[in-house]
C-alpha cells in the first residue's frame, strides 16, 4: 500500500509527460509539454528573427522607440555594407576557421584513438591535461601571446589565427572525440587487424565512417568558436587579416550605432554557421547523442 502511495504521483507525472500511441510506438510528449517546448523555441528565436527584420530597415526607423516592425523594407544597408567591402573580412574569417577546424581534425582524432580504442597508460593524467590548458583565461594570454607574435613578425596574419584558433580548439575536440571514439565496435577494428589494415588505413576507412556524426558535431563546434572569436582577432590583426567580428565593431562610433547596418552585417556573418548547421543537422544530432543512455 506504502509503495502504491508513493508510485502514484510519479506515474501521474510520468502520464502528463508522455504518452505512447495507440499501436505502441515510442512515447511521445503530451500537448502541454509540447505547446512548451514550441514557446521556449519561438522565444530563443524571436531575437534572430527581429534581427533580421530591422536589418531590412531604414536607420530612422531602426532606431524609434517604441519599434516600429512594420516599417518600409529595403535592401539599403545590405548595399552599403558591400560598398564598404566586408568580402575581405569574411574571406578572412572563413579561412582561419575552415584551416583551424581541419588541423584540429587532423589532431584530435589520432590523440582520442589513442586516448578511448588503444588507451595509453594513465590516460587520465593525459585528459586532465588536456582540459587544465583551458583553465586560464584568454585574456591572461593576450600579453605574452602578442609580444610572440610581434616578435616572430607574425602580426595582422591570418596564419597566425589559424594556430592560435588550432591550440584552442583542440582540447575541447580530443575531449569529444575520445567519448565518440569510445562508442566504435572493438569487433570491427579487430577485424580490421585481423585483415592487416595499419594504424593510417583504419583511422580513414574504418574509425571515420563509423565516428561521422561525432566528427561532424565536433568540427562545426570548433568551426563556430572559430568564427565568433573576437579578442585575439581585434588585438593582432589591423587591415589585411581582420575577421567578420571585427568588422561588426565598426559600426560602434563616436557618431552612434548604425542598428539597422549592424543588424544586417550581423545577419551575413551568421549566415555561413547556419548554412553549415543546416548542412550537417542530421550527423550533429546523432553527434550530439552519442554514447547517451537510451
């Protein structure tokens, strides 16, 4: 009787939460908790999508108060910003985060296949490592990493932010992987090894096809904190390799801020992260989901 009181109300909840259809299927959210999660989706979208809107609109109307989201739109400020040539900029961005996410591929996954399938000793040690190099602040870095810079001749070089954007990234993608890589069948490296495949062929044909979606959650996680990082871009760039976030502070003067041109340069620079999402969206969400408890 104790336990038929105390069960009740979890399978009370249990039945608001889901239910399962009539022949059996998965369980499925019921109408509320399903109104919710649209709600929780239209409020982290609503900022976006009024992005977007008023970077079709004039400044004058940008800048009312109270908005104005029915105002006249127009192309005006998408012309302006490639008057203003952002090519470069994006060029820039996109080169050192393509180049930085490569290495860090090329990197990570032989370091986690050491790490998960063939451990090496104390691989704990070797992780906690890994991990402890993200303890300090960026910001504590910037002096030393500047004057290395300075004094290897390396300033406003966009190669420079492809190793610095590659030693960032690479503890996060090792720490990924090695959970990914931890999920590949033991049976079908054996196998592997059994038909005398080398340590180079069963990390391509093998680990890769099978580690795909991990791969490809964590080359779009690193390709993002690639193209969204701003401090060192700002700090040891000035003309020839500034990146996108650079350039969006140039619409921050003493003049004002230009909302309308900043929400429509702010809609480019999102536009290749997105592209590259909705590219990959079903490998990121099994990436995502691996090795979670099913």
């Amino acid at each position: 009787m104790t336990h038929a009181a105390v069960a009740a109300p979890g399978a009370r909840f249990k039945k608001l939460l889901r239910r399962k259809d009539d022949h059996g299927g998965a369980p499925k959210l019921s109408p509320l908790w399903t109104f919710v999660a649209w709600l929780a989706t239209l409020a982290f979208f609503a900022p976006v999508a009024w992005m977007v809107l008023t970077s079709f609109h004039q400044e004058a109307d940008a800048a009312t108060n109270p908005p104005t989201p029915f105002a006249p739109l127009t192309f005006d400020q998408y012309e302006l910003l490639f008057s203003r040539d952002i090519t470069p900029f994006l060029l820039n961005s996109v080169m050192a985060s393509v180049l930085s996410t490569l290495l860090v591929l090329a990197l990570a996954v032989p370091a986690a296949y050491a790490l998960s399938i063939k451990p090496v000793e104390k691989w704990t040690d070797v992780m906690f490592f890994f991990l402890s190099t993200k303890f300090l602040p960026a910001i504590a870095a910037l002096l030393p990493v500047y004057l290395i810079v300075k004094d290897a001749g390396m300033l406003d070089n966009v190669w420079t932010l492809v190793v610095l954007y590659t030693a960032m990234n690479l503890p996060i993608a090792v720490w990924m992987m090695r959970s990914f890589l931890a999920e590949v069948p033991k049976e079908i490296l054996e196998a592997a090894e059994v038909d005398g495949a080398g340590l180079l062929t069963v990390l391509w044909r093998v680990v890769a096809p099978v580690a795909m979606p991990g791969l490809a959650a964590t080359s779009l996680i690193c390709f993002i904190f690639s193209w969204n990082e701003f401090m060192f871009a700002v700090n040891l760039t000035a003309t020839q390799a500034s990146t996108a976030p650079v350039f969006l502070v140039g619409f921050i003067t003493n003049e004002g801020l230009f909302l309308a041109r900043l929400c429509a340069a702010a809609t480019l620079v999102s536009l290749p992260v997105l592209i590259a999402g909705f590219a990959a969206q079903d490998k990121l969400v099994r990436g995502l989901s691996l090795g979670a408890v099913k």
